[in-house]
C-alpha cells in the first residue's frame, strides 16, 4: 500500500466525500480499486492550537495522521494502519474525477488564484476555512482502508476514559479518583488483555498529545480476545509546548502496563535509542517530510519520562509484580518483544 | 468623547449586541448615556488576511477602525466619528452587566482559564470563533455613536463601485471600462459634489487596502448638497504586503478630485509630512499603542506615491483643469484648505 501511494504513478479514479465525522474527509479510489482515507492539509506544520481552543473544536491535522503512524509503529504496537503523505492534484485528482455533486459544487478560485474547495461537513466546512492548493497541488494524508466491512465487521467501543466533549461538564474519570477500579470490573476490561490496550493507547494518545479519543475499534471476529485499532489520530500533535497531563489519567489510576511496553518505553528513553530520533528516523522517509518540526519530536521524548516517572511511582506505591503484567511468557527473551509481533 | 472611553474613569452600564451586520459588534452604554460601538480584537496586529480569503470573508479589525480615524483626520477629511482603542473587562463591563441572555449564554471559560464569549451573528459566532480575554481583558475599538437617527435621519447609498460580493461574478465596473461616464450621468452623482466625495472616499479605502465599501451614509437633512459619512472600516489594514490596484479604479476611470485633496496628498507624500510619521505620530497616542506595525505605515507611503501617480497621468492625459476641481475658490490661500474645515 505505502508503496502504492508513495509511487504517485497510480492516480485516482474517484473521490468521495466520507459521511460522518465532524471535518471534510476523502475517500479516494485507485485504479486497482484500492481505497483510502484522504485528509487535506489545514494548517501549517508550524502551527498550535490556540490556548484558548477545546479539544473538539481543533482542526484535524494531516501529519498527525502520518506522525501517527510512524510512532504507533515505533512502541511496534501496529496498531495504525499504514499512512502515508502525497501531494495530490486538486483539479485531476479531486475535481475532474468526482461524482460526488455536492463536492464539486464547493470548488472555486481564489483571489490569490489558487484552486480552493470546501465540501460538506458539519465544521469547518465553509468559504472561510476552504482548503486552498498551490496553485491546484494540496498536501495530504492517505490512510490505507481497513478490509471492507462485508469481509470484516467491527465492533465501536466507547473509551472508558472519554471527555465529556462539553464546554464545563466533567467526565466521570476527571472527579472520581477510584474511577479505575469501577472500570476494571466491567467487561471487557474485567478479564483478558483489554485494560492493558487501553494503558497501551493511553501512552501513544499522551506522547503525540491526542485529547480525542472518544472511542476505539476491534474486529469482531475475534470476540473480546483482540487487538484494539488505533484510528483517528489527526488530532494529535497540537501543541509541542505543552503536556496534557489528563491524557495519562488512565496510567495514573490504573497503574498496569505491559512488560513489554514497559521495556519498549525504557528503551526508547535511552540516549542511543531516543524517540524522537527514531521518530525522525522513520519520518524521513515519507513524500511531505519533514512531518514534524523539531519541538514535536522534542516534546515526545520529554513525556516519555513523564510516562516512565508515572510508571515508576506505581511500582513503588503497588509493586512492580501488581503494576508490570508479563506478557512475554512463552517467548524467548525479551529481545524477540522488541522486534517480534506482539502478544495482544 | 475621546477624553470619555479614554479617562477609563466611566464605565459602562449595560452591553447589548448589535443586530445586522455579518460579525459580532456591541454596543456599550456608558454611566452618562452616551453610547460607543464596540468591536472586540480578533486577530493580532501582525497576521495579514490569507492570499486565498475574499473580501468579504475577511475578519473586521479593531485596529483598522481606529486607525482608519486617524487617517482620514490626516487626510483632512474629518469624515469618521471619532474612534479609540481601550482593553475592557469582559466580566465586569460585559458580562455582568448585559441584559441580553442570547450574549451572556455564549460566555464561557476557555481550556486556558481565559473568559471568552462569541454571542449571536451571521459568520464566526461560535466556539471555534470565540473571543478570549487574557484572562478576562480584551482589546477593542470603540466608536463614537452618531446623533440619534430619531434627531438626525440617515441615508444609505449603494456605492457604484461596489463588489460583487460573489466568488465568481464581476460587477460592471470591472468589464467596462467606461463606467465612469454612466456614473456621471445618474443622480446624485450628476451634479454637485457627490462624485468628488467619491473620489475622496476611493483614496482613503486604497491607502488601507479596504475593498468592502459596499454602501455609504449621508444625513438626510442636507439632501444632496452634503458629504459622506466613512462608517465601517474593519477591513483595512488587512494586507500590507499588496496594494490592491482594484480599489482605486473610480479614480482610473473617472479622472476627477478635489484640488485640496490633491494638494493634501502632495504634502504627505514630501519627506516633512510623511504620511506614514504622521499616522505614527497620531496613533502613538491611543491606549492601544502601536495600533499599526511598520509595515502597515510603509504601504500607506507606497500606496500615496501610486495614488499621486494615478492623477499625474490623468493630469497628462485630460489636463489639470478636468482633472483637479478647484475647491478652494472663497478660501483665502491654499493654507487654509490644509489647516481649516473643508468646502463640501
């Protein structure tokens, strides 16, 4: 698929709007009839969210998604399916080739005489927050599509650590400190491997700083005995300058993780194995590098030790055997956990 | 009045949202009855409306208002009622004291603990669009109320060189080049001073860059026999990095200006009366100082030169005695002109 994408040789041959969601999102279709999830560039990659923004009301950012994907692969969680930036033709790639009427409707000229569109969408879908190419060539991120639903139904699961996605209302988490224990006794999380994946995703969501993560998915055919799917990360990497504490609130009520997460985390700490030079590393090689300017990249290593610090004082207060659940039995030695597929 | 919104000493009594208008204003009721148009800050003083934004989605601007009142005092053309920068307390002078539910409901306290509010209008009143206080103090311009409309009537015009106000449509002025002459021949711009008045007006809204003169307001007790009102300047000042030539197309096309405006616009262009030292000078003294950065003053200079160089080739291409109508007959040299109230 990256391959695919990255080649540019293979161009679209339709373009959808995708229902649903709040911000304009593509379905693109390939020649082969691959598809994949486009979201256009809405700002520049030097840009933070305002202070004063909610987390609902930031804008989806399309090297995020890439930024994602590439540091999902990194904790070698894979859990992301593959992104992939491109440079896409508004007028050969979006316009020319779409049926959708209500799209190309949208489309027009700047006075700067770049090619702008702005679709359909329940926010930010305006002539004022249109998205503009240069003068027609807009940056993007391609997210390869799951299998199809037909194939492979999935099941949507509300994070139990969702924000009320309200201006003053708390969540139940945000003023119950025992909000854990409530949690841990509920299915799915009161057996099998789920409240680990959410400790998983709990670390991913704070390093890239992703505030929305108001539900994940699974495939169904797999029961409660699965994976968690990590999508929709554009929300991610907002702010460099600042850490949300809040996203690690699951870790800090908690207290469990992974032993091979854990050792993954202490590695990536490690001046030779740092983060953000692997990060850097892995983000090279995408089409729109550089995905991220340097303090994002920065701003991850300094909550890693947050995230480690955390872990730490767990272990100190509960005891590592209580807080460190070994999931490398049955392997052969750690080693393999850093570079094999992981145990779910 | 100036004295008033500046002493900070009065404060205001009741706050309440103007109805009309595409963006949020209020209009605030001070201690001694006397009332100001409040525009709340919006952007910073550095950002320039983006390449790809119409005219007519662009953000109003506290600063251009206020300094659009020191231009056209500058210009000697004493059209605008006064206006003044002041930081008002969101809490105390709005908030608290509106008696409009519809404004005092969009209050809000912002992830950043700042106070912020968005009220009711047609574009950018929501969250994502809200105004914030640091924490609850925020910038605004604040203008002069006219008469009563009960004491002193008011005529709106539809400015002839208006735009479009439509992404793809043109308005006649910009396919015919013979516009002008059409002009001439309709009431009230076929007698008088009106087409003048017009002209004065197209010089002021090109040196600030603002192409959303889409009507104009005389008082209707002086009929036609009066000057015009410059309301509504939010939209200069928008870009400093581009003189917009379509603004000063009534002059191109008609040919036509006051001798006093002529001479005034020579002076500021000479080294001693620099436009841009002059606005600095004047701006220096509002509370909101620096009302425009460098950049801004510059283009003002950049633009007199073209304005100057506009009238030299209509001079050269009809004669003086067509181009430049003496206004000054009855005054007792052109000092007068400069320093005194001016012949309408």
């Amino acid at each position: 698929f990256l391959k695919l994408i990255k080649g540019n040789v293979v161009s679209f041959t339709s373009t959808a709007m995708k229902s649903g969601g709040t911000q304009l999102k593509l379905i693109m279709t390939f020649q082969n009839y691959g598809q994949a999830l486009f979201k256009p560039m809405k700002q520049t990659r030097e840009q933070e969210t305002p202070p004063d923004f909610f987390y609902f009301s930031d804008f989806e950012r399309h090297n995020a998604e890439i930024a994602a994907f590439h540091l999902d692969k990194i904790l070698d969680f894979r859990r992301v399916p593959p992104v992939a930036g491109r440079l896409v033709n508004m007028t050969k790639e979006i316009r020319d080739v779409t049926r959708d009427k209500k799209l190309w409707r949208t489309f027009f000229i700047s006075p700067a005489n770049n090619v702008c569109f702005y679709g359909e969408c329940s926010y930010y879908c305006s002539t004022e927050h249109a998205l503009c190419g240069k003068p027609d060539q807009i940056e993007g991120s391609l997210a390869a599509f799951l299998p199809d639903l037909a194939l492979a139904k999935r099941k949507t699961w509300r994070n139990p650590w969702r924000r009320s996605y309200h201006k003053r209302k708390k969540a139940e988490w945000e003023v119950d400190p025992d909000y854990c224990e409530e949690v841990k006794q509920t299915p799915p999380y009161d057996s099998g491997t789920r409240l680990l994946d959410i400790m998983d995703m709990t670390v991913f969501d704070f390093l890239m700083g992703n505030m929305d993560r108001h539900h994940y998915e699974t495939f169904e055919k797999f029961g409660n005995e699965t994976f968690i799917i990590h999508l929709d990360n554009g929300r991610g990497f907002g702010k460099h300058s600042h850490d949300e504490m809040s996203i690690l609130v699951p870790l800090t009520q908690c207290c469990r993780v992974r032993k091979s997460t854990h050792l993954r985390l202490q590695l990536l700490a490690k001046e030779e194995y740092k983060l953000s030079m692997l990060m850097a590393e892995s983000l090279v090689r995408d089409r729109l590098s550089p995905i991220l300017i340097q303090p994002h990249l920065d701003a991850m290593d300094r909550r890693l030790r947050q995230v480690l610090n955390v872990l730490s004082e767990c272990i100190e207060k509960e005891g590592y055997s209580y807080v460190v659940e070994d999931d490398l039995q049955g392997h052969q030695g750690t080693d393999h956990a850093h570079t094999g597929p992981r145990r779910r």
